[in-house]
C-alpha cells in the first residue's frame, strides 16, 4: 500500500487503486469547476491526466478557482495545474492541452485513448460537440451544467440530462441533445434558481461566482469519475 493513498485505498481496496493508476481522465475546462476536478482525480491517483484549456489566470479567478494565487495571475491555467499535479503526485502523467474545445478544435483530440472525458466548459456548442464526440468514441462522459449565479452548494444533483430542471443552461443542453439524438448523458445540476447579479451600469454583464459553488460541483463531478472508474 502506497503511504500516499493509504487512506484512499482503505476505502477502495487494491484492485480499484490499480484501476485509478491505469486510468487516462480528459478534464476539459480547468477553472472554477475543473480545478476541482483536476485536484481531486490527482490526490486520488488517477495515473494519466489530460488538461484542456487556453485561458490564463485573471485577479477575478481568485475568488473561486483552486490555482488562482497572485502569484499565478497572468499565467496559462493549464501551466500552472500542470505543476500543481506534480506536486501532488509526481508519478503522474499530464498531457496539457492549450486551446479551447471547439468544434473547430475537436480533430486535436482522440477520445478513444481516455477511460472518461469531464467536460467543465462554458460554451453550448463545445459542450454539444464534446458530448457527441465522447458517445462516438464509446468514451465515458460528465458534463457540468451552470454553476454560475448560485448561493447553495447543496442543491446539486447528479441525473441523466432527460431528468434535469430548472437550470438554464441544462434546459437548453436537453434540448439540444434531444434534437441531436444524443442519449445517456450524466450531468451535474442545481436545482437552484439563479441569482440575478448586481452590478453597475457601466460593467461587464458576467455571472457571479463563490468559492463554494463551483468547487462543490467539481468535487462531485469527481467523485461520480472515481467510482465509474472503479467498477
């Protein structure tokens, strides 16, 4: 037993912990939401990480994204998670990916080389696109809906993206799935109505975050990735 993930192990038994080391995790999106997920797969072994992301770390990152330090402002989030990961398990492998995942973007990647795809973007149709591209590849997949404009972490769910309600964002990816054909989709949802933010006339219209909403979306997101990983 590794001292490392002794306490893990106590929990999982051997066997899923080697299913945790051989496995090859995508998170796409590595801010408020994927963070999270990226620090937990890492502290929970995961041998094989792929990190997705062009975007670089702002001051309005620090309320809320795990890898946002002052220290860190101005550089590539996925740079920064990189190093991140190493420090916590040097053993494990990091594939860093710097772009965004577009449908333009989507032949950069072969989803038939990863056990489970996270996706934690923003965009609709990098979501809808991802989705596709995982179900194609026979690629097990989770996809967070809105975590912006919320107060309450403990109204999330997990459900098929058919069983979801009141999120907007989720609204709109039900629908379009149930256009496309696309079944079978595990998201992660609040069952919270958004908040309308407060800001001045003269700002830029963006949803408001905490630092407990979206980190809580990351960390079921992966807690739902280690144990379809251990079955």
């Amino acid at each position: 037993m590794s001292e490392q993930f002794s306490r893990i192990e106590l929990l999982l038994g051997n066997t899923a912990m080697e299913k945790l080391k051989a496995a090859h995790v995508a998170v796409f999106g590595v801010g408020g939401v994927g963070g999270y997920v990226v620090e937990a797969l890492a502290r929970s072994g995961i041998g094989t990480i792929d990190i997705v992301d062009s975007d670089t770390v702002a001051l309005s990152n620090l309320n809320r994204q795990i890898i946002a330090t002052h220290s860190s402002v101005g550089q590539y989030k996925v740079d920064v998670m990189e190093r991140r990961i190493h420090d916590i398990n040097p053993k494990a492998v990091v594939n860093v990916h710097k772009c965004f995942y577009l449908p333009e973007t989507k032949d950069q990647f072969d989803f038939t080389q990863y056990d489970y795809v996270v996706d934690a973007i923003d965009t609709v149709t990098g979501k809808l696109q991802l989705i596709q591209q995982a179900k194609e590849a026979g690629t097990k997949v989770i996809s967070c809906m809105g975590a912006g404009n919320k107060l309450d972490p403990t109204r999330f769910e997990v459900a098929d993206i058919s069983k979801t309600s009141v999120c907007p964002l989720a609204r709109v990816m039900r629908q379009e799935c149930k256009k496309r054909g696309i079944k079978d989709v595990k998201v992660v949802y609040s069952k919270e109505e958004p908040i309308k933010p407060r800001f001045a006339e003269d700002a830029e219209v963006v949803p408001g975050s905490t630092a407990f909403v979206p980190s809580v979306a990351g960390l079921i997101i992966a807690s739902e990735v280690i144990k379809d990983l251990c079955k």
